[in-house]
C-alpha cells in the first residue's frame, strides 16, 4: 500500500529543513516490519509544496509502526513541525493490475 501526504513548507523554512528531517524519521521507520521506502518530490513550479510518498506490504503493517513507534521518531517530527503544514492525501492500495504501453526500443 501506499500512504500519501503533501506538506507545505512555511515562509521563513526551507524545503531543504524539511528533507532533513525526513531523512532522518525515513531511516528509523524504515526499520519497522512491512516498509518498503520512501520518496519525497518538489511540486513544479512550487519547491515549498512537497508531495510525500511512503511504501508498505500493508495497512496492518503501517499502522502498527504509527500504533509503537520509538520517541526519537516523535522528536523529530515535531522539530520539524513549525516550519511546515502537513496534511495527508491518504491511504492507497497496490495495484491489482497495470496497464502500461508497450515498449517501442
């Protein structure tokens, strides 16, 4: 499944700030069962909105890592909290099937 939040960054922060911190709540997360990475994108045209990406095996899997997680996860991201709203796109299952173009090489 996939789990989705854009995050704004506020006037007087930087998307780099952000990054930072969710470089370091990535690693740490990423460390419970059932992740399976992360991605973050600067929106063209706007690099202070960030659209976050997280990967898992399941819901089950996610939301037990957000049920326990270790404090240091807490402190990071409330450090990163003042500079920044987030607010979640929401929670998407894998897909069943894909349609993709044929390969014209």
């Amino acid at each position: 499944m996939k789990y989705l939040f854009e995050v704004r960054i506020k006037e007087g922060h930087t998307a780099e700030e952000y990054a930072d911190a969710w470089v370091r709540a990535s690693e740490l997360i990423q460390q419970a069962p059932g992740a399976r990475g992360t991605e973050l994108h600067r929106k063209i045209g706007d690099p202070d909105t960030l659209i976050a990406i997280a990967h898992w095996d399941s819901k089950a899997s996610r939301d037990a890592m957000e049920a326990d997680h270790p404090p240091n996860i807490d402190a990071i991201i409330k450090s990163a909290a003042p500079g920044c709203e987030v607010s979640v796109i929401g929670e998407f299952e894998d897909p069943e099937w894909a349609v993709m173009p044929p390969d014209n090489a």
